[in-house]
C-alpha cells in the first residue's frame, strides 16, 4: 500500500490566513476541500446531543479508469470513525446511518457533502475547536493511504 503525500502541508501557516486550498494524493485519488463542523450533533435513533461529536466533508477525485472504494479509518485521538450516509426515513425525519464504504467512480468524483455522505468522528476525546486543522487518514482499496488536513470550522 502507497503512502500518500499531504499537500500544502508546510504552508499552513500560510494557508489559515489567506485560505489556500489543501489536498491529500495518492495514486490517482485527490482528496480535498476537507473541512469539520464542530458541533453538538443528534445522532442516530438515540438522538443523543454530544458535543463530542464531529462530522466531516470532503471532495474524492478520482482520475484512474477503474473505480475504487473509500472504506472507513481508524484515527489516532479522533474517536470512532464512521462513513455515514444521510438519509430522511419514512417519518421524514433526517438519520444518519454507517455505511460500509462508498464508491468512487472511475474518471469521476464523489463528494461527502452536508446532507449527504460524511464521515463522523464519534467519541472524540479532545474534540477539536473552530480554527484547528486535524489529520485525518482515509483508506482506498485500489490507490492505497493517504492523510489529509481537515479545516474545524463552526458553520
Ligand atoms: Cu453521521
């Protein structure tokens, strides 16, 4: 399995102040755009409110002619990480429920948008704060690792 290259990582400094786009690469999938809310989320059927919580959008590039499947991580000190779909059930109430892995179409993108797919950290012990960037490490069948910075924003 590839290691992944984190891109703009050595200007982040730079990058938190004029707002420069960041990326993660491996192979032929992109990731970028990755950005947290941080917030108090209703979770599930439980509708526990936990501040604890985080959900997490990103954009998947994929320039390969074979489709690949990005399938859920374990992250050091971010909690539980899920892939989760957002869906509205049959009471039209909006549910999040764990997906196995998402597809990636080949030549083609797919993205993990508020409303939609979202990887959700669940548990996080020191969740973090508006203003911070976390690593997150995504796995992809096909193209292997890759670790990309997450921008924490509160909207
Ligand atoms: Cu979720």
């Amino acid at each position: 399995m590839r290691r992944g290259d984190v891109g703009g990582e050595q200007a982040g400094s730079v990058c938190a102040r004029i707002g420069c786009r960041r990326f993660g690469r491996v192979g032929e999938i992109t990731v970028s755009d990755a950005w947290s809310l941080a917030m108090a989320m209703d979770h599930g059927d439980e509708a526990t409110t936990s501040a604890t919580n985080a959900a997490i959008y990103l954009q998947v590039t994929n320039t390969g002619d074979t489709p690949d499947r990005l399938v859920p991580v374990a992250a050091e000190g971010l909690g539980t990480v899920e892939l989760h779909q957002t869906a509205i059930d049959a009471n039209s109430v909006m549910r999040m429920a764990p997906v196995d892995s998402l597809e990636i179409p080949a030549s083609g993108r797919a993205g993990l948008e508020t409303g939609g797919y979202h990887i959700m950290l669940i548990d996080v012990p020191n969740p973090p704060e508006p203003g911070d960037t976390i690593l997150l490490t995504l796995i992809f069948e096909r193209n292997g690792t890759v670790s990309v910075p997450v921008e924490v924003r509160n909207r």
